[in-house]
C-alpha cells in the first residue's frame, strides 16, 4: 500500500525538480528546459523555444544546454531546426539527459539562467532555481490544456507565481492573458511578448498546378483536442457533398499526426500526411492553395501563418479575442466555429483561393515577420537585461546570426 507522499510523489512527477549541485562559475550558461527535443518535436512551439535560446546564448555569451526530461536530447535535430530558422548558434552547446526519477545531478553556478518552456518545467524549476534566474516562455494558455481539476489548478497556480518572468508568443496571446476571461495577475507588467518569424516563407506565390487541380490543407491532429479534427472533418464532407470543394478540382491533404484512414462524401480520398521534417514540410505548405486550420485557443497557431506566409487562402476559427488576423495577412479568414459559420467560410475560402491576384497582393503587403532576427530582438534584449543588470551596456547591440543554406 503506497503512502500518501509515494502516490502524489508518483502523480506529480513531471513537477520533481532537476538535482543540482554548486560549483565554481565557470562563465555563463543558459539552460533550456523541455520535455523532449528530437526530428518529431521540433515544430511550432519546441523549434520556438531553441530559436529564443539560441540568440539569447548569443547576446549573454553563455554556453546553451539542452536539458531534457523525457527523452535523450538528439543534439543534430537542433542544429537542423536553427539552421531551418536562420540562426547560428555561437557558443558552446552541451545537452543533458534529466529524466523525472533517477536523473544524475547537475552542475549549476550563480552564472547559470534558465528557460522553462511549459507550466510543469516552470514548476519544477521553481523549486530548486531563484526566480530571477529564470524566465518561462509561454506559447498557449496552458490551462486550456486540461478540464476542470487538479492539473489545470496547478497550471494556472504556475502561470501566476508572483514576480515570474514571462515572455508569451505573440501579441494576440498577451492580450488574452492580460485582459481575458481569467486574466494572469501582474503578468502586465512582468511579461514581455513577441511574434513569431517564418523565415521559410520569401513572398513567392507558388505556381498553379497545370491539371488545374487545387490542392487544401487541413490539420489534422485527432488527439489534440484544441484543433477540432472532427468539427473540420463535418465541414470538409459538407463542403465536398455540396460542390463548395469540387472532387474535379481540389486533392484534399491531411497533415498532422495519429491521421485515419477516411473516405469523404463522393468517393474523394484525401492523401494522409504525417513525420514530416522540417524542410518537407515547407515543400508541402509552399505548394497549397488554401487551407483549412481549427484551433479553439487565443493563439493564432504557427499553420495559418505558415500558409499565408507563402500565399495560400487560411480559414480558421474565432475564439475570445481572436476575432481577426488582418494584422498578419488578409489572406487568413476567420469564422466562428459552428457548422453555419463554417459552410460560409469555405465558400470565402474558395473565393479567395481562386483569386489569385488578391493573393498575391495580400501576399506582398502582409505583416507576417519572416526574421526572427527581428522578431526576438527587444525580447531577447530584455531578458538579457532581466538575467544581467545593465548586460544591454557591455554586449552588442545585434545578434548575430546566419542565413539557412
């Protein structure tokens, strides 16, 4: 019979704090915290978090290391997804295998920061690291994460530890967590935001496909409940009943993870895609011309950006504050996510992708940032100046970086 302490021991144990133990500064070091880093986790919100290290390494001239916990760090997975984002890493990298139980203890000085990249992380090192030695990056309202209970209670507790640095992707997520329904105390004045680059994308329209066919992308994440796989399988098959999406002229692609085997109305099969790397996967995105992308959170989600980055229609789906996504590109749509909305949204949807005119200048006069050389450049300096008092004074003023091959 487990005690008390074993059983929420055993419960808890994303949440146990990695051993450290005190040596003598041997320089600056900035440690990235994360559950796994390897060729199937560095898109989107993991590949965020090694871009914002990196060039924060770069501006302290702090040896990054790679701390993760859930499995073996593959250290040329991250020189891929750096080189994939423009950036060069300039200092030394050590990766570090922590696992929740039985981890070897690790070395740590009073030079030694750290990035936390979820509410669990951020918890963890809470326990064993000072606060102003630490910043958490914040890609979602995490709370959305869990139904009512004791995860989502622990959650929202993390993401309001009083004088916690916080840097949140995105202005659109900022403003949900400052002014939504359940606002985060103080995080106002003690967070910092930014918005994400996609330096992938260089405002070339992909050419048309000379069958004429169209090809739709929509994401498909089943067990990512957040993406409403079935909300957009309803109104894909409504739309291919109806003749809105022409069997004759669009091939449907359903790009994500755990994707049935599904036949839609009128014999179309759509092609399934999934393990994709970084550069295949921006093959395939440059090739779309529209796309279907559901995400019932604040956040604007990196594939509608992605899409519109490179020219293709986007719908997606309102949710609180998320009203419009104008501010990054006229070419993403936004409808509320009943089936009603969503019928009306792919008809705009089809419009806008047969015009290709309209594309192309939304394309060219978007504000979606394809540098993260400029889109991390004031967060990076704040937070050099959060973990280094006046550091702004005695490093350059640029990070330096280079261009992917």
């Amino acid at each position: 019979m487990p005690t008390v302490a074993e059983w929420l021991e055993k419960h808890w144990c994303a949440l146990q704090p990695p051993g450290f133990f005190p040596i003598p500064s041997a320089g600056p070091r900035l440690s990235v915290v994360t559950d796994s880093v390897g060729a199937a986790w560095l898109f989107g919100g993991v590949g965020t978090a090694l871009v914002l290290s990196a060039l924060l390494a770069n501006r302290l001239g702090a040896t990054l290391r790679l701390i993760t916990r859930h499995d073996p760090p593959d250290t040329a997975a991250v020189g891929r997804v750096l080189a994939a984002n423009g950036v060069a890493l300039e200092t030394p990298l050590e990766a570090v295998f922590a696992p929740l139980q039985g981890g070897r203890e690790l070395p740590v000085s009073d030079e030694d920061y750290f990035l936390s990249t979820s509410w669990w992380t951020t918890r963890a090192l809470l326990s064993s690291v000072r606060r102003d030695r630490l910043a958490y990056l914040l890609q979602e309202d995490e709370r959305m994460f869990y139904p009512h209970g004791d995860e989502r209670v622990r959650c929202g507790q993390a993401m309001c530890e009083p004088g916690l640095k916080v840097v949140v992707n995105s202005r659109l997520l900022f403003e949900h967590l400052t002014d939504g329904p359940e606002p985060i105390p103080d995080l106002a004045e003690r967070g910092e935001w930014f918005e994400p680059a996609f330096p992938a994308a260089d405002r070339a329209m992909v050419q048309p496909d000379e069958s004429g066919r169209r090809k739709l992308f929509f994401y498909a994440r089943p067990n990512n409940v957040r993406n409403l796989f079935h909300t957009g399988l309803e109104a894909i098959s409504d739309a291919i009943a109806s003749g809105t999406l022409h069997p004759a002229e669009w091939d449907i692609h359903l790009v994500g993870k755990d994707v049935p085997d599904l036949l839609f109305p009128r014999g179309v099969r759509p092609r399934r895609i999934e393990g994709l790397n970084w550069d295949d996967y921006h093959s395939l995105v440059s090739s779309m011309e529209a796309g279907i992308v559901l995400m019932d959170t604040p956040h604007p989600s990196y594939p509608p950006l992605d899409l519109a980055a490179h020219g293709a229609a986007v719908l997606t789906n309102v949710h609180g504050l998320k009203t419009d996504l104008s501010c990054y590109s006229r070419n993403i749509l936004l409808e509320p996510s009943d089936a009603a909305s969503l019928r009306r949204g792919i008809v705009r949807l089809v419009a806008l992708a047969r015009d290709r005119n309209t594309r192309a200048i939304n394309l060219r006069a978007d504000h979606i940032c394809r540098d993260w050389n400029v889109a991390l450049a004031d967060v990076v300096n704040r937070l050099a100046d959060h973990f280094v008092p006046n550091a702004q004074q005695n490093a350059p003023t640029t990070v330096r970086f280079s261009r992917a091959a």
